[in-house]
C-alpha cells in the first residue's frame, strides 16, 4: 500500500503455482505475478516481506536474490526474511537486523536489533511486523526520495 502510494509500480509475487497465497496467520493474499511470470531484469528493487521461512527453500528466488546483488541493485527483507541474504553471505561485513530469534541466520552481519530499519548500501532489513510502515517508508526514500517520503508520511499521519 505505501509503495503504491507513492507511485512506485509495487508487484506481489507467488513463490506457489497459484496467485492466491495463504499466510501463516490463515489471511489469503492474491500476488499479482507467478514467480515465472516475473521479468527480472525490469525491477529495481526486490522486497521480501518476511513472516515466512519459505523464501529460504526457493532456489529460484535466491538465484534472483544472488543476480541481484552481483549487479548493485536494491533487496529489501524484513522480520525473518533477512535470514535468506544472512545465510546468503550477502550480510557479511553489514549492518543489519531481523525479527528476536533470527539473529543466529545473518552470518557474518553487524547486527543493529535496537533499530527498526537498517540500510546498509543496497541492501535494507527491517525488524518485524510492528516496523512495516518505517521499513516501507524506507524504500520509498531510497527509491523516490526524501520529499517523496515525508509527502507519504504525511499523508499516513506519521511525521
């Protein structure tokens, strides 16, 4: 909703053979794309929600996660998702943080838990569902722009 909000053309993607996708909390979700259906190369940032282990057991994905950052470009992970980029090896050497528990998973990572959102070059973790506005106020920032974000934090009564 934020991203949209701010104009950024924000897709939901399946990891499943279908668009409708069910959350650990039994909430349906109708993703936009099948992860096959995706151009890649056309994005600017990857955004992996957190809530689930799941993103971890997709080789697709981390091939995606891998190309991703072999070219410079943007990933994003919030509550237990930075895991998948901790176990990556793409956190070594980096701040970050992730969901109470998780912290084991971001190998080699300088963990910042006491913070909300963490932005360490291209690469931003977030700590968990409570954080989801900050984190995705945070991408609106590194992809349109302070102005853009604090219009939105305006408008969401946040700032």
């Amino acid at each position: 909703d934020i991203l949209r909000r701010a104009g950024l053309n924000a897709q939901t993607v399946s990891l499943e053979k279908e668009r409708i996708v069910t959350g650990a909390h039994n909430i349906p979700v109708t993703a936009n794309l099948l992860f096959d259906e995706v151009i890649f190369s056309t994005a600017e940032m990857l955004v992996l929600p957190g809530g689930t282990t799941r993103y971890n057991e997709h080789e697709g994905l981390k091939k995606e996660i891998e190309a991703f950052l072999a070219e410079g470009k943007k990933v994003s992970a919030i509550c237990a998702s930075p895991m998948v980029l901790g176990q990556m090896g793409a956190l070594k050497g980096r701040n970050a943080t992730c969901y109470p528990g998780f912290e084991q998973y971001l190998n080699g990572a300088a963990l910042q838990t006491d913070r909300a959102v963490v932005q360490d070059g291209n690469i931003i973790t977030g700590r968990g569902p409570g954080l989801t506005i900050d984190f995705a106020l945070k991408i609106v920032e590194t992809v349109a722009g302070k102005a853009k974000r604090d219009e939105i934090a305006g408008q969401l009564l946040v700032q």
